[in-house]
C-alpha cells in the first residue's frame, strides 16, 4: 500500500517546514535503538513506527473513532515511482499504513481502508483531489488520502514527512468533518476552549472574522515553523549526547553500563518525539478553537 498525500477540499496545504527532514534525519540515525526498545516492550501497549516512536493514538483521536456512527472509508493514494522516489518516502508511506490500521482497528469496523499503489491509478487519485509530485524527476507520483462518508468528502493532498507529527490529528479532523451532524456540530462548538489557546490565536490573528479559514490555519501552520524548529535544535543536541554516551560504553564499560546507556538514548529519543507531538497537538487544538471562533455568530451590540 503506497503512502497517503494529505489533501484536504476545504483548502491548499500550506506551510512546509524544511527543518523537520533534518530532525527524521537526526532520529532516523538511531533507528535500530528504536526496534530494540520495541522487541523489549512487545508485551506491552507500544509499537514502533519510527521516529514518531508508537501508534499509540491520543485520547481525542480514540474518542473520534469509537464514536462513529456511519462507516468511513480511507481511500490510500500511494502510486510511488521505484525509479526516482527515494527509500525514505517509501519508508514513510509505511509508517502512513500502520497508522490507518491503528485508526481502522480502534475504530471497531466502522473504517475501511481502500489502498491504491500501482501508477495507473493516477487518474483515480486525481479525481479523489490528490496532488501529483515527482513531475520533474520522473513519472508523476501520488501520495494522498480521501475522506470518504455518504456525500461528503474530504482530501489530504500530499502528505509530507515534515507534517508526520500532526497527520493523526489531520485525518482525525477529516473524518470528523466528513461524519459531522448538526447536532456534533453543536456539541462541538460549545465545547470549552483553554484562555491560553484563544489568547495564543488572537494573537496571531486579531482580526478573525475579517481573516478565512483557510488564511487563518496557514498563519496558525506557519507559527508553529518556529517551534519545531526549537525543538529540533534541542532534540539534535540531547540524542547526539546520548549517542555519544552510547559509543564511550561500548568502549570496554561493563555490560550493565552499556545497557544504562543505551536505554538512556531510547529514552531521550522518545522523549523528544512526545515533544513533537504535543507541539502538533497543540497546532491541531488551535485549528478548532479557530474554525468555531469563525462559526460562531457575531457578538451582540
């Protein structure tokens, strides 16, 4: 099954952030620490999908999925050229897989996922509003998801390794969208939002009824640049710390140091990727908070 091009029909995708490739980078250099903390919880709740560390989803997520009241379907746009496609995009494509079969599976039959990975099926991707990439270096390539509910339809057009942290809570919110009644809509726009989410919003865009919704999440996007950005400098220079820890204790330290070690890296690398997740938690949070600030109506004068 080829990976997933996040396109959404309410909107263009916006901001990408080129620092969050050099943080998969900076993590993907201790991978195989990552599949061994895995194989040493494989009785417990976790598995490793890669840098993100679990398929764990979050509370909200699951509260989404196991409320559905009609079925979804996953339309998965993987059409990925062997030729020019680099390893690292099928990589993620995989990871893409784990987490639609982690949404499909706490969603208790209510989700099916229906994958496309041969290139001739390009012209249904583009039909379903997927983007096309790749256009310049060879044959072009697909990696996109639809929305699928009744009538209603959403797309993520191209899903980008740089977004990773935040594509549960974008497909989370798709598949909300596309299931949404009055009646949740109601719930939902009641439901109380943190000062410290509204206050952050307002700050970034004073003038929310005068700014769209699509405008209004690209600024949201773009001011998260800055954080994930901070927090790949940090990440960068915690696990290169405990790499190097790592390497002093293979260097004739005693066996039980050279575990301490080792485990001391797992942890900071799961550490860091919980970072990450709740900077793109945070992101998502605000993009509700901001979508019911423009449904609501105008204030009383």
């Amino acid at each position: 099954m080829r990976q997933p091009t996040i396109k959404r029909t309410t909107g263009p995708a916006r901001a990408r952030i080129n620092i969050f490739v050099l943080v998969l980078v900076f993590l993907g250099l201790a991978a195989g620490a990552f599949w061994y903390y895995r194989h040493a919880r494989e009785h417990g709740t976790i598995r490793m999908i890669g840098w993100a560390g679990s398929v764990v989803l979050s509370d909200s997520t699951k509260a989404v999925l196991k409320n559905l009241h009609s079925p979804v379907e996953i339309r998965f746009y993987s059409l990925l050229d062997q030729a020019s496609v680099p390893a690292a995009t099928f990589a993620f494509a995989d990871r893409i897989n784990q987490l639609l079969t982690e949404f499909q599976q706490v969603a208790g039959g209510k989700i099916s996922i229906t994958g496309h990975n041969s290139l001739s099926d390009a012209d249904a991707a583009t039909a379903d509003g997927v983007k096309p990439f790749n256009l310049d270096k060879g044959n072009a390539c697909f990696l996109g998801l639809t929305v699928v509910c009744g009538g209603q339809k959403e797309s993520l057009p191209q899903i980008q390794p740089e977004w990773e942290p935040a594509l549960e809570f974008d497909l989370a919110r798709a598949i909300l969208h596309v299931t949404a009644t009055p009646a949740t809509s109601v719930v939902k726009a009641s439901a109380p939002a943190s000062p410290e989410t509204t206050n952050e919003i307002l700050r970034l865009i004073p003038n929310v009824k005068g700014t769209s919704l699509d405008d209004g999440i690209g600024i949201l996007r773009e001011a998260t640049v800055n954080k994930f950005r901070e927090a790949g400098a940090e990440m960068e220079k915690q696990i290169q710390a405990a790499q190097q820890q790592a390497a002093d204790a293979q260097n004739g330290r005693p066996e039980a140091e050279q575990q301490a070690a080792m485990k001391h890296l797992q942890q900071v690398q799961l550490d860091q990727a919980e970072k990450l997740k709740a900077i793109a938690a945070q992101l998502q949070a605000q993009i509700s908070v901001f979508e019911q600030m423009k449904a609501a109506p105008p204030a009383a004068k």
